[in-house]
C-alpha cells in the first residue's frame, strides 16, 4: 500500500451509533503504538478535519441516520480505496435502526415536546441538529462497502487481524465478510 515510501493513510469515522466500535479500536492498547508505526491517521471521530481527506482504508462505525451521515459517507467513499463497515449497527442498523419502526415526526415530537422538561421545539433552520433520514440505513445501502467485520462491537483482535491482513496485502480471513 506505500505510496513511494509513504505510509498507508487509515481513517476512521463514526455515524449512528453509541461509539463502542471505537472504544474497542481503542482496546487494542499497546498495538496501536506498532499500529501508529505503520499508519498515517489521516481521520477520526477526535481529529479536527474540515473536509475527509484521502485514505487507503476507512473504517466505518454506525448508520446512516441522518442527511449529514449521508453526505458525509458519500465523500468517504469518494475518497477511500477500501471501506469497511465496522460493527453492527454500520452492517444492520441495529441498535440506531430502531427508530425505523416510528415516523420522524412522532420520534422527534416524542424526544423534543413531550419529555422535554421545558418545551423548546423541534430544532430547524439554523440548529445544529442534521435532519434525520426517512429510515436509518446500513452503511452498504448507501455506499458500496469492500468490508464488514461484524460484533457489538467487534473485538479488537478482530479489528487489529483486518487492518494487519489489508496493510500486507493479503486476503482478509475469519470473521469478515467481502461485498461484491
């Protein structure tokens, strides 16, 4: 993957999801020193990046449950030679999908109006809040995905083992699926 001496350039992002896929990134601990060695981490959910730069591989945490999302990994695909939807809710929806059993309306008004402890409203206009989707969808119903590593979350040995196998080149084995 090195690019006349440069490192291969890894990102990570997170959608709609409760972020456990990348606490257990995290958990890889002291591998993510040899990892470090390896990488250039060119984006995650804690960087300051205006616009998603290029990347050789991007893992890809939570749904797509909002027109930000949307956008947003439209670009990420765009820009990363091999994307992998990580975890359950980038593969399912799971957890983030259950809101697709109600309307927008009724889940916005239910969140926003009548648990409010004072009554605001629905955010719009110039909030901050992205307007969410219809339906909350997996990452492969939006993008085309080369990867999925599947768990809530995936284990870090399982994370490490994938990225290990994609930076040498070799065909990923275990627990992973290959779209396409």
């Amino acid at each position: 993957m090195d690019r006349l001496g440069s490192k291969p350039r890894l990102a990570t992002i997170w959608l709609g999801g409760c972020s456990g896929c990348h606490m257990s990134f995290l958990d890889l601990d002291e591998r993510l020193i040899d990892l470090a060695g390896r990488v250039e981490l060119v984006a995650s959910p804690i960087s300051d990046y205006k616009d998603f730069p290029h990347a050789d591989i991007t893992l890809v945490e939570g749904a797509v449950a909002n027109e930000e999302h949307l956008t947003h990994v439209r670009e990420v695909r765009k820009k990363t030679r091999i994307l992998i939807s990580f975890g359950d809710c980038a593969i399912t929806g799971n957890v983030t999908a259950l809101r697709n059993a109600f309307r927008v309306d009724d889940v916005l008004n239910r969140a926003y109006r009548e648990t409010a402890a004072v009554v605001v409203g629905i955010p719009s206009g110039n909030h901050v809040v992205p307007k969410l989707l219809p339906r909350v969808r997996p990452v492969h119903e939006v993008v085309h995905v080369d990867y999925y590593l599947p768990g809530c979350p995936p284990p870090a040995d399982a994370i490490w083992q994938l990225v290990l196998e994609l930076l040498d080149g070799q065909q990923p084995a275990g627990d992973v699926r290959r779209f396409g």
